[in-house]
C-alpha cells in the first residue's frame, strides 16, 4: 500500500537557522497546519504548496516585545502592523499597571481608562474615550475571553494592572486617596489569585513618579498604583509569588532605599521562594552617568546567591530619544514647572498661553531653567559633575528642531536658534536671514535676556505647532551595546503603542540584533535567544524556538541589510486613519523578509498580508505549567551569564 506524502504549507529552503542559543545551522524548514513539521537539509519540496528560497538569510523564531502599551490599539487595529513589519510575534500589554482587565470602570463621573492613560501614555483622549465606548465585558476573564474573539496579528501574553486593581476594589476616588481596607486588601489578592489562575502572565505595579492622572480635578494626583504602600506591594506579590507567576514594575526613581526595599520582594531568601521580576529600565542617562551603573549593581545583587532573587532588568537598545509637541512631552511630567503645561487638554492652546503669560509662573520657570547653569552651589556642581535630578538636561544644542512655522529654523538645534535671535535682536543678523524670521524676532522676542526667556518665548509664539527632539540616554552606542549584551538585563522597554507622537521603538529589536552582530554570529546567537527562548521563559509562556512541533511564529532577516540599517533615521510620522491621529513610526524595510504567526504569512517583500487584522493569526498565550515549579528563568541564567561574559570578551 502505498504510503501518501504530507502536503507541505509552506516549505523554507537554506535559511541559516538560529535557535534558542545553539550554534545556526544552515537547514530547510516545512510547516503545515501552522506548525514546524520538518528540520533539515534538502527536504523534498514535491508535495510543498509554497517554497521560499532563503539562502543567505537568517531564519529565526518570531520576535518578543516584553513591554507594550497595545491594549487600546489592539481595539482598533488587532494586526498591529507597526511592530509585526519589523519581525515581532509576541507582545505584553497592561504594563506599568494600566490595563483594560476590568472593563471601562466608569462611575458617572470618572473615565479611568481616558485619566490614567491620556497623560501616562501619551494617548489622544479622543481615541481613549472611544475605546472606552466600545467595551462590553468588565471582569478579568471577560477580558480574556474578548482577547480571543480578536483578529490578532501578533500573540498577546497579559499583565493584570495594579491601578485598575485598585480603582475596581476601592472606587476610583478611594484608589487615589487612601489606603485599602483589610476587606479591600483581602479582595485584591483573591482577585489577582484568581486572574493568574485564569491564564494572566502576571501583575503590573509603577512607582515612577511623573505618571499622572489627566482628568480634573486629579490632574494633580498621580495614577492609583503610586498611592500603595509596602506593605500592599508585599502582599499582593506574594500571590504573585505563590502563583509562580512574573512581577513587573518600575522604580521609585527618586528613592535609592525605595527602590532597594522594593525590590527585595524578589528575594527568595526573604520571603522563602524567588519572584519573578522584570524592571523598566536600564539606561545610560546622559546627564547622570552613575544611574546605569547602580542598576547594574542593583540587578547583580538581587541575582546573587545570598539574596536569591530572580531579578530581571530591562534596557534598550537604541538610543532614547524622544519627540516634543511643543511642552508636551513624557520628559515634562518630571519637572513641576513643564507638568504645569502637561496639565492643560492638548487642544487648549489658550490655557498654556495663560500659564506662559502668568508673572509667578514665569519666575519659577525662570529658575527652574536656569538652575545648575550659572553662579555656584550644589545645584551647579551636580551638573558640572553630570550628576543632575532630572532626565531631561535642559541644553538648547541637544533640544533639534524637526518642524517648525519658521521654516528655516527646522534641522536647527534650540541654541543655534536663540544665538540667532540674538544676533538679530542686536542689529547684526545672520547673512542667511529671512524676511518672515527678521518680522517673528521684531514681534515676539526683542524683550529677551536669557535662554529661560528664549524657551519661554518659543513656547507662546509656537505652541504645539513646533515639533523638537531630543536624546536624554544611551547617547554612546558602545555603552549601550555593553548593556544590552550583559545577561543581568534583558533586551526590553520599547513602550510601543503608547506615546503616540513622542517615541518610535518599534524596530528595536532589530537594532539589537545590529548592535550584538557587530560581534559575530555567536553575538547573534545570543541575541536571537534573549529576544526569543529568553523572554518567553520571562513570562512562562510558548515559544521562541524553531523545534519540531512548535508553533511556526518564524522570520527572515537578511544580515545585509540589517548591517546597513539606519535605525536612527529610520522614524516618520504618518497618519492613523485607526486613531485618526499622527503617529511616529519606524520603516525598516528590506531588513525583514519574512513574518510568520502561527503558519500565517503576515509581511513578506515588503507587504503585510491582506489577511493581517482581518482573521485571527496570533492567539492569547496563557502561562504553562513548568516541572517541579521551578521558575523557568532560572533554568538559562548560568547559560545566558556564560555566553554573555563570552560576549563581552
């Protein structure tokens, strides 16, 4: 009897195959009925639907982004085009406690979806609010089961948010004005107990201290996560714990002994068993070079072995530059005298001309601008030492104009502008001045004195309307290459889906991948696991191998021209018709060949499939069940700890 030949989906010929660290091996891969079926060399293409010859491309598995903010894109547009074109497969959402877990929580007069996220994340309220309107479940496993009616591109893994957690126990007022009742505390930890058990990766906390709430009268108050002590910390992780699930969390950026006690509750030798805990971010801040270097310590200490944690820090691998509609910026959030601004709704340009206008407001602008940069005192050692409180350096040549009214000026930093000025205010103007530049200085900007009177200036007579960005960390690339190849970090922290206007990380994967290339196909190897293998075990999810039986979530990358990719000018903005608003973007085009999701081809050639959002691909990945409980973490660190010392010679 004669014995009938599987019929073959899609057939992938000489593809270099890197997978979960090993050494890449050049192999042809089959896949039908969305899952890897066949590994090796010269596999019989006579009963295959589709072949791809891949020679001289890398095959690897599908790409982790361990922190998004896509739950509200994934209302509107499930595909999530900007993160699958550049090869990402699986993404986690309702980080940094904001979720949409618990339904749309109004209570006839607060909006919580629209006041946690609009000034946190950056999101239109217009887009929030309709989103908001949309909702029709309002439990966890609500949630979960409305995940899975979606046409998901990429595979959704889920964080269960610590503030909507509070506002639904507690009401919304109470979540950000008191601590919880011992009945309330009680509620909590069954309800996070018991989201766990239903298939959420874990729970989402934040203690950064410019995240604040966009609706009044809060605008004052930051979000409801913030207003939780230690002791409501330690006990709801310690269901995380028991449940062996993941923390993730943010630090009290302000507080060294805040930060050390928080992040203790990792420690297995405290509290009898490690928790799994994943931390944004590790970044080489510009203007305080020791913070990178105490997050190092930090992590090694709280993975050593007499404390025992299980500690997982995140960093980026790009430089961190971020974009400003003219003061509203997530860098504003930091300083009183800018949050000021952030406070207004973003189409009241009358509000901040009002608060720009304002004598006290301008005195305290001034001073905030101008402290550290002139006279003597801490406050100028700490920024001649690069040692400064805040993210945001306030230096006009690191501030460039990227759109502006003044045409001439965009492509300019803020201080080639203000010497500008300047001159032209002094009757010597620049040889190249134009005629609308010499009528906007005579109009708006004779009175000033200072660069605290230039920016306060630029902010009345532009608004919005000027567009500037600016690099606040990881300026050095050979820095940045250093932290994202040490095992204590993991590759993370690219905040897509929120910031609409202000970041654009969605390639940063593969501008790690860039980065560790520089040192080789080991470098690579490494990388590819980290962005893979690693991250799913993060979370105790499937995937992020190229095994027989798996799931076939794959890419194809051609090396050449990720080696030739600009990431840095990779970034546009571009038109949302789903938000009905400007986003920027990244366009890595010609790096990724290939994108699969469950057998699916989702962008190939530079075009998504017309499948993408329009039927389901990604599914929900719920955590697994891992042998003896032991944290599945734990089983790569001695590995990653080896290949990475290797990696950094």
């Amino acid at each position: 009897m004669k014995v009938q030949s599987p019929v073959i989906d899609t057939l992938i010929k000489n593809a270099k195959i890197f997978n979960n660290g090993e050494t890449p091996v050049v192999e042809d891969v089959a896949i039908a009925g969305g899952k890897i079926v066949a590994r090796g060399q010269k596999l019989d293409a006579q009963h295959a639907k589709k072949v791809i010859d891949a020679e001289g491309l890398w095959l690897m598995p599908g790409l982790f982004d361990i922190h998004t903010h896509y739950d509200l894109e994934l209302e509107v547009a499930p595909g999530l085009p900007e993160s699958t074109r550049h090869g990402t497969t699986t993404v986690v959402i309702a980080n940094c406690s904001l979720g949409l877990a618990f339904g749309a929580q109004r209570d006839g007069t607060n909006d919580p979806i629209v006041d946690c996220y609009a000034r946190v994340e950056n999101i239109p309220k217009s887009v929030l609010k309709n989103c908001a309107d949309n909702i029709d479940w309002n439990t966890p496993q609500g949630y979960l089961d409305h995940l899975e009616t979606l046409n998901l591109g990429p595979n959704v893994v889920t964080m269960l948010p610590h503030s909507m957690l509070r506002i639904e126990v507690m009401g919304f007022e109470n979540s950000i004005g008191r601590d919880p009742s011992g009945h309330e505390l009680d509620k909590m930890k069954s309800t996070l107990a018991a989201a766990l058990k239903q298939g959420y990766a874990g729970f989402s906390t934040d203690a950064l201290p410019f995240h604040y709430l966009a609706g009044q009268p809060h605008c004052h108050k930051t979000i409801p996560t913030q207003f939780a002590k230690y002791s409501e910390l330690k006990q709801l992780t310690q269901v995380v714990r028991e449940q062996g699930a993941t923390w993730q969390a943010t630090p009290p950026k302000d507080s060294v002994v805040g930060t050390i006690k928080t992040f203790l509750l990792t420690s297995g030798r405290l509290h009898g068993k490690p928790l799994r805990t994943t931390v944004v971010a590790a970044l080489d801040i510009a203007n305080n070079w020791k913070i990178s270097r105490l997050a190092k310590t930090l992590a090694r200490v709280l993975n050593s072995k007499l404390v025992q944690g299980d500690f997982h820090m995140q960093a980026l691998g790009a430089p961190f530059k971020t974009w400003s509609d003219g003061a509203i910026t997530p860098l504003a959030e930091e300083i009183p005298e800018l949050r000021a601004l952030n406070e207004t709704e973003l189409e009241d340009r009358q509000a901040r001309l009002n608060i720009l206008n304002d004598e006290q407001y301008i005195k305290v602008f001034k001073k905030m601008w101008l402290k550290g940069k002139q006279g003597f005192g801490m406050a100028r050692l700490k920024r001649v030492l690069n040692l400064e409180d805040y993210a945001f350096n306030r230096t006009l040549a690191d501030m460039t104009v990227d759109s502006c009214p003044q045409s001439n000026w965009q492509g300019m930093d803020f201080q080639m502008v203000f010497e500008r000025i300047l001159s032209i205010k002094s009757g010597q103007p620049p040889a190249d001045i134009q005629e609308d530049e010499k009528a906007l200085v005579e109009r708006d900007f004779l009175h000033i004195k200072d660069e605290a009177d230039f920016m306060l200036q630029m902010l009345r007579s532009f608004d919005t309307d000027i567009i500037w960005s600016t690099v606040s960390a990881n300026r050095n690339m050979k820095t940045v290459r250093k932290i994202l190849m040490d095992p204590i970090f993991m590759p993370g922290f690219n905040d897509c889906g929120a910031h609409l206007t202000n970041m654009a990380f969605y390639d940063v994967n593969l501008r790690s991948l860039k980065l560790a290339a520089q040192g080789g196909e080991d470098d690579v190897s490494y990388m590819v696991k980290r962005l893979t293998k690693d991250a799913a075990n993060l979370f105790d999810v499937d995937g992020g191998s190229v095994n027989l039986g798996d799931t076939a979530d794959l890419i194809l990358i051609d090396p050449k021209q990720l080696m030739e990719y600009d990431g840095e000018n990779s970034s546009q903005r571009i038109y949302r018709e789903e938000f009905k608003h400007n986003q920027l973007v990244n366009r890595s085009n010609q790096v990724v060949s290939l994108v699969m999701i469950a057998g699916h081809t989702a962008w190939e050639d530079d075009e998504f499939s017309s499948e993408l959002g329009k039927k389901p691909m990604g599914r929900l990945l719920r955590p697994v069940t891992h042998k003896q409980g032991q944290s599945p973490s734990l089983d790569t660190a001695s590995q990653n700890l080896k290949v990475g010392q290797a990696a950094n010679g």
